[in-house]
C-alpha cells in the first residue's frame, strides 16, 4: 500500500547519463567555474553540468571541429612602463549560429571536456594560432599566447603537435606563449612538468594563468617551468579599494621577481587600477582598460591597437 507505514519506498534508477565518475564531475565544475569566471555573459544555463546535458553539445562541438566553426578573439598584454604590446591572448568563441552571434567559451568548453574534445579543440587552435603568426602578421614579431586544458597539458602527443605547427608554418617559436590555467586541477603533474619543460625547450614560453584561484598554487609555483604569472583578476577587480588585495598582489610580485618572474594583470578595468599596478611593480596588464578582444588578427589592426594602448596607459599615468 502506497500510504502503509510499512511499505518500502520505491526507487527509480538514474538516468545513464548522470553516471558520470567523480573525476567527470570535478573536471566539468572547474572547467565550468574557470569559464565563467574569464568568459562572462555565456549564460548559467549553459555553464553548469545541467546545462550542457541538456544541450545537443556533442553534435555541435563535433560539426564544429569538422567544418572550422571555432574563431579566435585577441586581446593584447600591455606593458605598465611604457604602453607597448608585449603579446595577444587568443580567445575562443563558437562561430555557429545561424544568425552570426558568437557562443563564449564559458557555454562549451565544459561539454568539451565532458565529451573528451577538449584536446581536439586545444590542437585546433594551435594550429589557427601558428597559421597566423607564420603567414598573416604584419607585424613579424608579435607574439600569441593560447590556453590549453589540463588535459591536453598530460596529453603525450600535444608537445609534438606544437612542435609540427610551429615547423609547419614557419614559425619563431618565441612568438608562441602556452597559458597553463592554474585552476584546473593537473592529475599527473609529473607529465605537465616535462610538458613544460618541452614547451621551453622548443623555444615558446609558458605562462602560469589565474594564479590564486585554484587547487595547487604554490605546488604549481615550485613544480611548474613558467616564465610568466598572470595574476588572477579576483585580486585586481576591487584592487584600489581592498588592501587584502594590495597586499596580496605586492607578496605576488615580490614573489615572481624573486625567481626571475615577469608577472601580468588580469581584469584591468579602470585607470587607478592601472595606476595602482604600476607602483606595485606589476609588469604588465591585461583587460578593458588597455585594450579589448578583437576579432581581427593582431597583424591587420596591430597598429590600431598599440595607439589604444599606449594612449589609455599615458591617460592613466598623468594627474
């Protein structure tokens, strides 16, 4: 009897597809939380483990993958001395609606990785960015920096794939910049270590990105080969007015030039931040204040953007 105080409950199976393992579900949440952190506006709804299931993700990410729907934003690194370009961060949007509004990584990126394409991703946009640095830069010394998922950092075969991209355009390995994402968790560090490693040995960079926001900061600080740290945008967002957040970004600083460190700003959004950087020592900055993502390569606009650059850090420098 349905109302019998003795009557045993009835269950019902979940559904195959909420059978993810604990390591599926830790991945999609902090790949979900580090997407909507970096890349606002994609939605919750689309962000969040619920969300993308509900979504026709994997057919979308696949059509993507197959018929170039991935395009890539860049947004310029400035120097707090003296407003110069030091490189451009890559960002991804999905290019596949029909009517031409872009899809934020924040609404994909964790389907991606739930769906195992997140690799296949990383190498696609390796080989636009070298595409680009190689053949369709004015500018013969500007330099690109792309994000890769922890995934693809253990990945075995992502240091040779790097490495025949960068050959197979002719590309001065110096112009490429590999963001380590520092808040998403690396299960073998060992293999990221000597991916590091190799990413020096060739010749590119590697640059620790959010650093403070994730699992294993300093162990990544000590264990990771990097020469730059991207200051996570948590501590630069209220910086003028929180002295927690001074006091965290000057230890930082003093922190990265200790080990020979060059260290960059996230989320720089007004000019008193700006100010505020450059007495603390930070080398450069990254945000709407010094230049917004564009979708036109660096080298058709990099002439345009070095202006913007330079103007909005000699604004912010005078009284």
């Amino acid at each position: 009897m349905p109302n019998s105080p003795t009557a045993t409950p009835s269950t019902t199976a979940p559904s195959p597809s909420f059978h993810l393992r604990v390591r599926d579900l830790r991945r999609v949440e902090q790949r979900a939380i580090h997407a909507r952190r970096r890349y606002p506006g994609g939605g919750e709804e689309f962000s969040t483990i619920a969300g993308f299931q509900s979504k026709p993700w994997l057919g979308r990410l696949r059509r993507a993958l197959r018929e170039d729907l991935l395009t890539l934003h860049y947004q310029p690194i400035v120097s707090l001395q003296d407003g110069a370009i030091s490189h451009y961060e890559a960002l991804l949007r999905l290019a596949d609606e029909k009517d031409g509004t872009l899809t934020p990584p924040s609404a994909f990126l964790p389907a991606a990785e739930r769906y195992g394409l997140i690799q296949a991703i990383d190498r696609a946009v390796i080989a636009k960015v070298c595409a680009l640095i190689g053949g369709e830069l004015v500018d013969r010394d500007a330099r690109v920096a792309v994000n890769l998922s922890a995934l693809s950092i253990t990945d075995r075969g992502m240091l040779e794939h790097i490495e025949r991209e960068l050959n197979r355009h002719c590309v001065d390995p110096h112009r490429l910049i590999v963001e380590v994402t520092e808040t998403a968790a690396i299960d073998d560090m060992v293999r990221a270590q000597r991916f590091c490693e190799g990413v020096h040995t060739l010749g590119s960079s590697v640059a620790l990105d959010d650093f403070g926001a994730g699992f294993g900061s300093f162990q990544y600080l000590k264990r990771l080969s990097f020469r730059y740290l991207k200051i996570d945008g948590d501590f630069i967002s209220a910086l003028p007015s929180s002295h927690k957040d001074q006091l965290v970004v000057r230890a930082l600083v003093g922190l990265a030039r200790g080990m020979g460190k060059l260290t960059i700003a996230e989320y720089v959004g007004d000019p008193a931040t700006v100010c505020l950087l450059r007495e603390l020592g930070v080398d450069y900055a990254q945000g709407f204040e010094v230049g917004r993502p564009q979708a036109r390569p660096p080298g058709l606009a990099i002439a345009d953007l070095r202006s913007a650059s330079a103007a909005a850090a000699a604004a912010a420098a005078s009284p």
